[in-house]
C-alpha cells in the first residue's frame, strides 16, 4: 500500500536553470524551468525511496526541516 509523505522542495535559480533541494534525505536535482525542477526532483525522491533499503532511508532522513528568512545587517 503507497502512502504520501510532505517534504520540503528548495527550487533556485542557478545560471539559466533551477535546482531543486530536498533537505529532509538532502536529494537535489535540476530543470529548465520551476516545474520541471519540481518534477524532477520528486522524481529523483520517489525513486530513492522505491529503491534504497530501511537502513540507508532512515540513516539520511532528517526529522525536521524549518525553512525561515534571516534578516541581517551589512556593512
């Protein structure tokens, strides 16, 4: 039986592309645009977790992942 987990997806621009981060087993991967990176990564996530045993899922999942902004001061 499949279940859904929420994870967190990171997307930036990098150069004339996106990269997707997702830090909760830190998997990251790339696209042309936003959805594709998006897409992509969700694919590179499901396929780490159809493929990779307990172990090694457990061994890279962080429990807790809190995206904030920082305000710092400069100069």
């Amino acid at each position: 039986m499949k279940s859904v987990q929420q994870l967190t997806a990171i997307i930036e621009r990098e150069g004339n592309g996106y990269v997707g981060l997702c830090p909760e087993f830190d998997i990251a991967s790339q696209g042309d645009t936003i959805e594709a990176a998006r897409k992509n990564l969700q694919e590179a996530v499901e396929l780490f977790l159809e493929t990779a045993d307990e172990t090694e899922i457990q061994r890279r999942r962080h429990g807790e992942v809190f995206v904030t902004r920082l305000e710092v001061e400069v100069g």
